[in-house]
C-alpha cells in the first residue's frame, strides 16, 4: 500500500509548480488526473531543452499521472470536470485570480458538486492585494520576493536564478498545503477548503535574516558572493588545482575543528565566538583562501572530512551523474523512453521506511488515460466517449 492510497487529485494546472505539487502526491500514491486542453495540452510538455526536437522534461513533471483532455470552456467539458470534482479529494489549480470563476467553475459550483473538495490555488502574487491580477512568473516573483536584490557580486548586476527556483519552492508549499487540508479534513472531520500559495511568498518565508536585519538594525542587505553577516568563515574558494569548492562554519564548534583542520588552533584565543569572526570576516575569510589554496581538492577534502569540517566541491552535473553517493540514494532513475531510448530523471525524496514512493509511468502521451478515466471513473460508454471526440470536448 502506497502513503496515499485512496487519494484523488485533479491536477487542472500547467508548466510548474502546481504540477509540480501534484506530481510529489503522485509519487507517493496519489491517484492524480491531469487535465489538459484538446489538441493542445500543458506547455511544459514544449519547454526546453530539447532532444531531437522534443521537449526533455515531460517525462518527469507528468510521471504517475492520468492524463485526459477536456475542454473546461465548453458546457460538456464543465459538466464532466464537475463528475470528477464529485469523485475527487483535491483540485489543483495555477490560473489567474478569478480565471475558474469566468469559466463557471467557482467555489460554490465546485462545492455544489463536492461540499469536502479541497482548491489549492498557485498564483504569482497571491489570491488578494494590489497585485493579484498581475501575471505571475518565477522570475519576477523572485525579484519581488527579495532574493534576485542579494544574489551575486556588490559590483555587477543582480543574478536571478538559472532555473525555476521560485515555482518549485511554492510547489513545496502547494503539496505541503495539501496534506495539511487533508489532515485537518480527514483526520479532524474538518471542512474542505481553498488555499492560497504564491510564487513570492515561499522564497520570502526563507528570508527572516532580511526582514530582522532590516527593522532592528535598519540595514538593506547587499550582494555578496559569500555568508556576510551570518556566519563566518563561509563562501566560495578556489584550490591550488584550480576545484572551487564551498566550506562553511555556521557554529563555533564547527569554526574550532576547522582550526584543527588548518593546524591554526591559535585562532581560537580570539575567534572562537561567531561574533568576533564576523567583525573579521575579510581577514578569517583570507586565512581560510590561503589555506585552501595551497593544497589540492584531493588534499584538502581529507582533510576536511577527516576533521569534520563541512566542504564540498562545486558540483557540476556531470559531478552529479557520476558520484557513488547519487546512485546509492537512487537519486538519478532511468525508464525507457519511445522517442529518446530511455531518460534519466531525479528519483523520489523524501525516503520513507514503510512506505515509499514510486515512479510508475513517466509522463504520458496527451489524452492517454482518457478513454480509461471517461470510462472507469465516470461510467462513460463507448459511445459516449465517441461523441464527446468528435465535438472537440475531449
């Protein structure tokens, strides 16, 4: 038995991060329909990059998913959309504010039809305030967030993250959102509800450090390309074999086995404390670049490892793919792939004891699990499903 068995999603969102969301309750049982327009589909399934034309990632954002087509603008389409929702736990959905509503598929309707259902609502800025309307995106919600302002060097531009950051994070915060309604639903015979994630705010929620810096000690944190103002020593240093490596010492236990490590335990007599070494960050921070750079990456890591000092080199992915680490986690998986021969993506986390998750699929074709969801869940004869394609409401 999975961990949740018996749990239906409709996953009614696309590109990221309710998908996203949805995908992590699939891997772990969830029975997840994914709803996508006719002839058209989610646009993740077009997102770079691509392998010979195709899109790369759609192999992992709709594994162990039920994907069916339904046109939600058409009378039909919101009829059978609302037999699911009557057979369903969850609807995840990532529209602008009040898109369901225009459809006819508002909170009322969708309870009308399911007084337990259960709306996780991903949006860029939120279901209220001044910006609710405005487009939502990853970037410049992470820009809005404050994160991009504190990323990179004091003296060239910021830097946004190279990858989806900010989607993936609320995608987090969407399942979590999930399992918390659920509970509150299910275990203490609550009611269902709406919730409301948005990409800025999950980043934010990470940055009390600004928001305490800023009201007690009215300080706008700058970029640094290093821990300044945390913890001291920390950032990015360069071995005498040229490895950039990243070394941190966020407690002074960790600072004292440090000293150890560099054979400096005359450090300790003055910068034992985090406080002190941060009022000297440049000149502990220079110490610890010198010592770093007379030796190799081979040399300093054991000796780091040795003395317990928190190190680890600057992965690249081809690091990744080849470290024994990665594969004794089953971190990397691969499935065979119809169009690609077979395709690696991330594996499952967390790791459960009892009852772990599982890659059953990868994403499926558009419309694959129509005909069976129409017809298993539904009741739909094939005739039904026949006229339903031929007027496009499928």
């Amino acid at each position: 038995m999975s961990a949740l068995d018996g749990v239906r999603v409709l996953d009614v969102s696309t590109v990221i991060a309710s998908p996203f969301a949805a995908g992590l309750m699939a891997d772990f049982g969830a029975e997840v329909i994914k709803v996508e327009m006719p002839k058209i589909g989610d646009p993740f399934r077009g997102l770079g990059p691509y392998h010979n034309g195709e899109g790369v990632r759609w192999a992992a954002m709709g594994r162990n998913k039920k994907c069916i087509t339904l046109d939600l603008h058409l009378e039909e389409g919101k009829k059978i959309f609302l037999e699911l929702v009557a057979k369903s736990d969850l609807i995840f959905e990532n529209f602008r504010v009040g898109t369901m509503d225009k459809w006819g598929l508002d909170i009322e309707t969708l309870k009308k039809a399911n007084p337990n259902i259960i709306v996780i609502r991903t949006t860029g800025y939120g279901q209220t305030g001044p910006y609710k309307d405005k487009a939502g995106f990853g970037t410049p919600a992470t820009a809005f967030s404050g994160m991009t302002y504190i990323t990179g060097h004091e003296d060239r531009p910021p830097v946004s993250p190279s990858f989806s950051l900010a989607d993936y994070i609320a995608g987090l915060y969407a399942a979590m959102s999930a399992m918390i309604a659920l509970y509150h639903r299910d275990a203490l015979h609550g009611k269902g509800q709406e919730v409301d994630v948005s990409l800025y705010e999950g980043i934010f929620r990470m940055q009390e450090i600004l928001v305490a810096d800023y009201t007690l000690n009215h300080k706008i944190r700058e970029r640094k390309p290093n821990l300044s103002g945390t913890s001291s020593p920390g950032g990015t240093f360069q071995t005498r074999d040229g490895k950039w490596i990243v070394l941190v010492c966020s407690t002074d236990r960790t600072f004292e086995y440090l000293t150890h490590a560099m054979n400096r335990r005359d450090l300790l007599e003055k910068y034992s404390l985090n406080k002190t070494r941060l009022e000297n960050d440049d000149y502990i921070n220079g110490l610890v670049s010198d010592w770093v750079k007379s030796l190799t990456y081979a040399q300093m890591k054991e000796i780091a490892d040795k003395d317990g000092v928190p190190v680890n080199l600057i992965y690249s992915i081809e690091d990744i793919m080849h470290d024994p680490h990665y594969q004794a986690r089953n971190n990397i998986i691969t499935f065979p792939h119809k169009n690609f021969g077979e395709i690696h993506m991330p594996g499952i986390t967390p790791v459960f004891s009892e009852t772990p998750g599982e890659v059953k699929w990868i994403g499926p074709e558009l419309g694959e699990y129509t005909e069976e969801v129409l017809h298993e869940l539904l009741g739909k004869s094939d005739e039904e499903i026949a006229l339903l394609r031929a007027n496009n409401i499928i």
